[in-house]
C-alpha cells in the first residue's frame, strides 16, 4: 500500500518527529542553545514550507532538510530536491 500524505491535521503530528533531529543539529553544528536553534528553525521559509502539505518537503529526513535550513541561513537561497 503506498504511503498517504498526512492530513493537513497530522501534519503537525509529523513535524514534531522531524523538528527535533532538525534542531539537534543545529545546536551540535553551530553550537547554539536550543532556544537559539529553535528560533532560526521556526523563522526560516524552510520551516513556512514544510507547514504545507502540498509542498512535500515532510517526507525528507531531517538531515536533509538540515542541509536545506544550512543553505538558507548561509546564502539566502534554498535549492529543494525535485521529486523523483
């Protein structure tokens, strides 16, 4: 059976598995507090991304989506991986 997105009111039950790891290393990588990672994350446009379910991006681990805040905060840009 293949997977079914979540619903727009699962979503967030998705999120809060990925936030963690998310933050985790961003407080490991820039050595910042949690409150500190937790702001950058929940600010960035990634973050505004990945809350729309149409968007796909909750299905990326969370390193990955890592990568993609990194390249957010450190160039301004974000490059998201085409489905395949």
């Amino acid at each position: 059976m293949p997977n079914k997105p979540p619903s727009q009111g699962n979503l967030g039950t998705v999120l809060a598995f990925i936030t963690p790891g998310i933050i985790q290393l961003l407080m490991d990588n820039r050595n910042i507090t949690v409150a500190a990672a937790s702001m950058l994350l929940y600010n960035s446009r990634l973050y505004r991304l990945l809350e729309e379910e149409e968007t796909k991006l909750w299905h990326l681990s969370y390193p990955i989506l890592y990568d993609l805040l990194e390249e957010e905060l450190t160039t301004g840009k974000s490059t998201f991986p085409e489905e395949q």
